[in-house]
C-alpha cells in the first residue's frame, strides 16, 4: 500500500515507492502561481458553452413537454384572465353612496315632517 505525504520529505527518508503529493505554493491574492491568463479565458469561454448548451437542452425539453402535454398549463402566461370583464366596481360604490344619501335625506324629511 503506498502512502501519500503533503509536505516535502527529508533527505533522509528511503524511497521505498511510497507515492508524493506536492503542494503548491500560492502566489499573493490567492492565485496559483501555475494560473494563466489564457488558461481563465479558456475556462470562461468553456463555462459559456456549457450554460448555452444547458440552456437550449431545457428549451427541447420545455418543447418536447409541450407537445407531449399539451393540456399542461404555463404559470407564467395564464390563458385567460382570472376575473372575467364584468361592471367596474366604482359603479357599485358610486350606486351604495348614493342609495344611502338617498335614505338618510328620506329620514330627514320624514324627522323634519313629524316634529314640524
């Protein structure tokens, strides 16, 4: 079984085919001393492609979807609108002040009418 060490060994010790992990230094404001500058475009222009080709593999199955449920409905756009056109409610606001302007002007009269 061979042994891993992460720190380098001393001199003295036997090479007996154990196995050697290195550490790497890193260089100041936490960059490896081994990162290039067209080693992170590489990486950018990779990170790029792969959102793209994630992206048009949910676009196929949002399509697929679509035809295979086509009683499914999206959350997003409703199909018809949740309240159906009807009378505007200040029409019924205006209709109740009125109704009660008109009963309290009738109490009046009628109060007026009786004490008079």
């Amino acid at each position: 079984m061979s042994e891993h060490y992460l720190a380098p060994r001393s001199s003295d010790y036997a090479n007996d085919g154990a196995g050697f992990i290195e550490r790497r230094r890193a260089a100041p404001g936490g960059r490896r001393a081994s990162d290039k500058a067209e080693d992170k475009d590489a990486l950018r222009r990779f990170e790029q492609e792969q959102l793209e080709r994630d992206i048009a593999d949910i676009e196929r199955a949002a399509a697929d979807l679509r035809i295979a449920e086509p009683a499914l409905v999206s959350w997003t756009k409703p199909a018809t609108p949740m309240l159906p056109k009807g009378r505007p409610l200040w029409l019924l606001i205006g209709v109740l002040w009125l109704s009660t302007a008109l009963v309290t002007a009738g109490a009046v009269v009628a109060i007026a009418s009786l004490a008079g």
